[in-house]
C-alpha cells in the first residue's frame, strides 16, 4: 500500500465534467456539513437577549439583511472567488498561506532547511516583481519572522477551538427540536443527555474513520439542504411572498437606526451563519477548486438563502407579545414534518462535527509535521482516500473538551457566542496573510492588498468586535482553548528550534571521523546502522557519544535525517537525498528524506527497502552529473548528494528482493542481472566422547540447511558499474540481511545557568513536561521496538 500516489490527486481533478460534478457531490458531505446547518441557531441565537421581534418586523427583515449580505461577501466573494486561488499546490488552510510566504519570503521556522529543497518541483521558486521591498523586509527582520508564525499559530489553534465548539452547539441545537415533542418539565431531562449521548458515540467511532460511512455523509448533507429549502420555500409561498424584499441593504441601516446597540451586540449571532466558511478552504486538499465553487453557487448558497428567507416570513407573521420563543428553527418546520426533519436534522449535525473534527486531525498533523506541535500518533484509516486520518489523544482530548462545553453552558447562547468568536478569529488571521500573498505569491501592488484587508477586514473587524462584547458570557471559551493550545505548540517550537542549534554547534566533524580510518577505530559488525539526525550536515553528538563507550559499530552507516519541507507533498522521485562520506571503505553514507506537511510516512518495511534501495542506486548511478547538488556545509568533495526516488519511480533501476530461503553451501555467483549475497559459513557441531580410557573420536554432524532472509539486486544491464560499485553493492546486501538497526537519540534538555527565569520555564519544565509525555521520535517514525537503540544525552542550551 502506497499512500504516496495520493499527491496526484489533483492533477486528475481536472479531467472532465464528470470528474469535476463528482467531487463536487462529494464535498457536500465533508466541506459543507457544518455551513449548512447553521440555520438550526442563527436566528435563536441573534434575538436570544440584546433586541426583540416587535409587530414592525424591522427587526427580523434587517437581520434577515445582514444575513444575506454576509453570506454573499464572506463565504462566496471572499472564501469561493478569492481565497480559494490562493491554495498552496493544491492545498488550502491557514498552514497553506504559510507555507506559501515561507517559500516566497524565506522566512520558514523550519531549522533544517537547505537550498536544495528549493529544486524540489512543487516549490515553486518565486519571480522578482512587486513586493521585493516587502519581501526583503520580512527576511531581514527576525521579529517580524516570529510575529508570522505567531500569526498563523492563533489560526491553526482556534480553529483547534472550532473543533471542539461546533460539534456541541449543532449536535445541541438539533436535538433541541424535541421540546416541541414532549412537555418542558420533561424536555430540560432529555435534551442534554441525549445531546452528550450523541457526542460521545461521535468521538467513539473516529477510529473507524470517515471513509466507513463516508458514502452517507453527502447524501444526507443533500437531503437536508432540499428539506431546508423547500421549507423554506413553503414558508415564503404560504406567510409572507413580500420578504425578499428584505434583501435590500436599506433594511440593515433601518435595523442599526432602531435597535443602535442591542442591533450592534446581537451581530454575534447573525455571524454564526457563515460557521464553516473556513472549511472551503481548508479542505480543498481532498477536492479541487472548481468542485467546491459549483456546489456552493449552485446548491449550498441558494438552499441557505432559502432557508433564512423562509424562517424570516414565517417569523414576521407570528409576533407574540412579550418574548422571542416564536423565534427558532423547528417552529418554522410545518408539524406534519417535523419529526423527520429533527432526524435529517441530528444526521446533518453529525456529519458537521465529522467534518471539523477531521479537519482539526489534518491541522494538528501539518503543525507536527513543521515542528510547532508535539508528536503524537497518526492512523492513516484509508489506503484510498488520502489525508483520511485518525489522532487517539487528540480524538479524546476533543470529546472531553466538548462534553465540558455542553453541560457547562447548555444552551445555544453561550455555545453561539464562544462559535462565533472563534470563527471570526480565524477569519482575521486569513484576511492577514491573505494580504501578504496577494503582494508577495501572486505579485500584485500593495494597493490591492490594502483594498482587500480594508473592505473584507471592516467587515470581520465590526463582526469581531460584537463577539468581543460577549467575552463574558461564553466568548471567553475559545480564548481560553486557544491560549493553550498556543502554549503547547509555541513551547514545542522554541524548544525544538533551541535543540537543533544546539545539536549544529556540538556536532563532530567530519575529518575527525575520518582520520580514525576505515574502521573508524571501532569494531565494526554485520547490519546496517541507521543513526537518525536532525542535522543535514556533519555528525551528531550521539554518535561520538555511543562509540565512546561501546566502541562496536555496524558494517554500513547511514546518517539518516527525515525532515519536512514547506511544500504540502514531495513527490516520490524527489523524497531521498543521498550522498557518500569519505572514500568508498569507509560504507559511510548520508541520507536525507524530505516529506510535506501533508505527506503519508510508510511503515517500516516499506520505507527500509526504499531507503537501501536508494543508496543502491546512488552507488550505480552516483557519477551522473546532472543529478548532483552541493550542501551548504560540507567538508569536501565526497559530500555530494544526488536526488534519487522511491523505488516505485525507477523501475528501470535497481531493484531489491527479499526472499526467505534455505540456505545451502552452494555458492551463487554474479549473474547478468543479479547481484547476491555469498551463503553464510556453515556451521558445524563437534559430540566428542567422555574421557575413559576409550579411544577418543570426533563425530561431525552434516551440514544443516538454515533458514534466513536472502536479498539480491536486480541490476540493469547498462549501464556497467564498476567492480568497486559492485563490491559495495554486495556488502549493503549482506547488511541488508544481517537487518536494520535505528540509533536514535533521547536528550533531555536544561536550561544552562545564568538563563532567563522565562526561558528557564519554557525549558525545564515546559518543553520537557511536553517531551514525557509524548510520542517518541521512534514511534512517530514507525520505527520497529526490537530495533531501536537510544542513546541518552543531556543538552544545556
């Protein structure tokens, strides 16, 4: 299984009509779930307490206004026409901006970058043009470095918050609709434990993943915006035909002019429609651009349109005096139908949260992935369907989280307002950066920035600041989820970024390993040892660190470094960087594997054999020039490296396999095509007889056939290597068969004396309490147990 081949996706998105009205049914269920049932609390939510529905109807034909107004310029102007261009290779959310200005500006946080990744196809080296005075500003300001990624961290960490919000205020605001079933003594004791019910089998089949039932999700999706719209439909027809009128801007100004600060605070819950916007975005990595334009335009946007239109003309014909209990989704559904739709409705609420709580899995993976987050276990729960990913500590973190938030607060007032502060949020922080990659990715003037930040940013500016107001009654929730997420990931970040420049100021040089001689002065054994780094250059501290006291060390080492990349995919010819240390005797290579923020790392087995593989055909086709790229940092000619792919790119190179065979004490010989391994020496058992005085005499037992994995090269024909690259080949197989040994590292960092009490803090007890009790660098790696070796070091940095 290679997940790998999930980086073409999108170039077939693109193939025909087909294709592109397919994925665009598709997305109904995974991007527009939580978009699409905001109609169940808008309403309720905007006239909970700051204005009230009176016989004029000025009230509710404004909000109906500001409504409209607002799905038209955020999700369609701004998310559909605009943002949605600025997707990164494909790929889209707060990380993806990032990583566009990363690659455009030079201002990546990722500590190892090298100028070779720059080659890679998919980064896109930028053009001199607009924004050069911009762009040299950002690379020479540290600060303002920091105020970037600080900037797409509160992004990436309310949207966490989002995560855990929006599955409780529409699986709650669902299932609110039996208080029009059952008395209201009864209902305040079924609503909510029926609401948590729901939540917790929702987070308890995450494991499953979406691709099980991911074939209902669009229909129900499409079921309920039919059912919304032609109750919507119904209500216009049959209440009140006149209230598209309230279309009109005039019916906003109105509204201001007579509710003036309670229509200011109830704006909180009139943004509580555009829930979900964020999503088009984020989620266009499973779809393609045009897929998700064609079903917002043509189905998603019109159905909402209907469906507040309707509530409105239904409301505006049903005043009570004294209250606003007329006002909420369920008593505008005819009672002949709404018990079916309270069922479509809880499926719809469930495929929403579905949604968020995947795309807070994906957002988490890519903060990993760029070192901004702790490691922690990814379940790839699709071989099909890439980016399909299940997180177990994230999983229940969330529930836990959103349990809290539904008995807490319940009721959709406060969960709005907490919603909706986090929404807005995460709109600010993409109208920013979107402002840096008008200027700097698509090279506009700065003129067109500012336009785009001054309208689109008025907007969530005047939104933001009515969520603001509601600190205390709810919005205070996704401040304080966000505050530690922040916390967690910035910590990791500086802790991570403090350890590898500590690691780059103490590692060996390269001439003092080679002046030990081809047996760097130890004794080397049969295998392949692997020393993980996260260096690009030189020889880490641990390794002088374990030959110093176990002076024993494998025939064949590798330095191996697996880094990420701000690319969202490597493409798989592209993924290793190998290079030779030394003269040929010595068997010391370097190997770096890059992956993207969005890449799927094989397991073990898979990734054992691409990585030899890799070496073998750098050792058959390393004289080729034009594959060959400098490092920045090495000490002589030999440290050339030279992009070679997986072994599923060069099929007419070399090729591995493994057999478990018996083995006997005939000798294989080098064939046209096939290198092998010579046969182990066999061995022999002595039974000697007791010492009387009997004649001693030796039996020797006849060879006996062992059993043990045989591997061989498939070597084309041409071209010919040379006897030296041949005999290198056979040792890295004998290595191959003797089996693979990881060396990892597990340092423990203190803050040196004389640091800050801040830095202290971050360190000792911060970045180290985070380390214990994560995920170890060799089960993130899906290294084998039986075959990882960690060397402790402690770091004062």
């Amino acid at each position: 299984m290679d997940l790998e081949t999930g980086i073409d996706r999108n170039q077939v998105k693109k193939e025909s009509w087909r294709t592109i009205l397919t994925l665009a049914y598709q997305s109904l269920g995974v991007v527009y779930g939580d978009l699409s049932t905001s109609p169940l609390y808008v309403y309720k939510s905007t006239f909970a307490e700051d204005i009230e529905h009176s016989e004029t109807n000025e009230e509710i034909f404004g909000v109906l206004s500001f409504v409209f107004w607002t799905l038209t310029l955020v999700p369609l102007l701004k998310y559909v026409l605009i943002v949605l261009r600025a997707n990164d290779n494909g790929e889209g959310g707060t990380f993806a901006l990032y990583s566009l200005l990363c690659r455009h500006a030079r201002v990546s946080s990722l500590p190892n970058c090298q100028s070779a990744d720059e080659e890679l196809s998919d980064y896109k080296k930028p053009n001199s043009g607009f924004g050069s005075g911009l762009k040299s500003t950002l690379e020479r300001h540290r600060v303002l470095q920091r105020f970037l990624l600080v900037l797409a961290l509160i992004g990436a960490c309310f949207v966490i918050g989002d995560g855990v919000l929006t599955p409780a205020i529409s699986v709650f605001s669902a299932v609110s609709g039996l208080e029009f079933s059952m008395s209201e003594k009864h209902h305040k004791y079924v609503e909510l434990p029926i609401a948590c019910i729901v939540l917790i089998c929702l987070f308890a089949l995450q494991h499953y993943g979406t691709h099980r039932v991911g074939f209902l999700f669009a229909p129900i999706v499409l079921a309920w915006l039919l059912c919304i719209s032609a109750i919507g439909l119904y209500n216009i027809i049959h209440f009140n035909p006149t209230v598209y009128k309230a279309l009109s801007p005039y019916y906003m100004y109105k509204f201001l002019k007579k509710t003036q600060k309670g229509g200011w605070m109830s704006l909180g819950g009139i943004l509580l429609c555009i829930t979900g916007s964020e999503a088009m975005f984020a989620d266009l990595g499973h779809f393609s651009q045009l897929s998700i334009q064609i079903a917002f335009t043509s189905l998603v946007y019109p159905a909402l349109v209907l469906a507040y239109m309707g509530q409105a003309a239904y409301i505006s014909t049903h005043y009570t005096q004294g209250g606003n209990s007329h006002i909420g989704f369920y008593i505008s559904v005819p009672e002949q139908v709404r018990w079916p739709v309270l069922v479509i409705a809880v499926l719809a609420a469930v495929v929403g949260s579905q949604a968020i709580i995947t795309g807070t899995f994906s957002f988490i993976k890519q903060c990993s992935a760029l070192d901004c987050f702790p490691k922690v276990k990814i379940v790839h729960t699709s071989s099909k369907m890439h980016g399909q990913i299940y997180i177990p500590e994230i999983n229940w973190i969330l529930m836990l989280l959103c349990l809290a938030v539904t008995i807490g607060f319940r009721d959709t007032k406060r969960m709005g307002n907490a919603s909706g502060f986090a929404v807005i949020s995460v709109m600010l922080v993409t109208t920013c950066l979107m402002s840096l990659v008008i200027v700097l990715c698509w090279h506009r003037s700065v003129f067109f920035a500012i336009c785009f930040v001054f309208f689109f940013g008025t907007i969530e500016a005047l939104y933001f600041s009515a969520s603001l107001v509601k600190f205390h009654q709810g919005a205070w929730v996704p401040v304080a989820l966000g505050l530690c997420f922040f916390f967690v990931m910035y910590v990791w970040h500086y802790g991570t970024v403090r350890k590898y420049e500590f690691e780059v100021q103490n590692k060996v040089s390269i001439n003092w390993l080679l002046s030990l001689g081809p047996s760097l002065g130890i004794v080397r054994v049969r295998g392949i040892g692997l020393i993980h780094t996260e260096l690009v250059s030189g020889i880490p501290a641990i390794f002088s660190h374990f030959v110093t006291n176990l002076p024993a060390f494998h025939q064949v080492l590798v330095f191996l470094c697996i880094k990420s990349v701000p690319v969202p995919h490597v493409r798989p010819e592209e993924r290793f960087l190998v290079g030779q240390i030394g003269p040929r005797e010595y068997r010391l290579y370097r190997c770096i594997v890059r992956y993207g923020y969005r890449d799927v790392h094989k397991d073990d087995v898979g990734f054992e054999n691409d990585l030899v593989c890799s070496i073998a055909e750098f050792l058959r086709s390393g004289s080729s020039p034009e594959k060959k790229i400098m490092s920045e940092d090495f000490e002589n000619e030999n440290d050339k490296m030279t992009v070679v792919g997986t072994r599923s790119t060069h099929a007419d190179g070399i090729q591995l396999s493994e057999d478990n065979v018996e083995m006997t004490p005939e000798i294989t010989t080098l064939g046209q095509i096939e290198i092998r391994s010579p046969p182990p020496p066999v061995k022999q058992r002595e039974i000697r007889s007791p010492p009387p005085l009997m004649k001693q005499r030796e039996i020797m037992s006849p060879p006996m056939p062992q059993r043990r994995k045989k591997v061989r090269f498939i070597v084309p024909e041409s071209p010919k290597i040379d006897t030296g690259a041949r005999e290198e080949l056979r040792e890295l197989m004998e290595a191959r068969e003797a089996g693979v040994a990881y060396i990892v590292g597990n340092t423990y960092m203190n803050a040196k004396k004389g640091s800050s009490w801040m830095k202290r803090f971050a360190i000792d007890y911060g970045y180290e309490f985070l380390r214990r009790n994560s995920r170890t660098a060799s089960y993130a790696l899906n290294i084998p147990h039986a075959s990882t070796l960690e060397v402790g070091m402690i770091y004062h940095v």
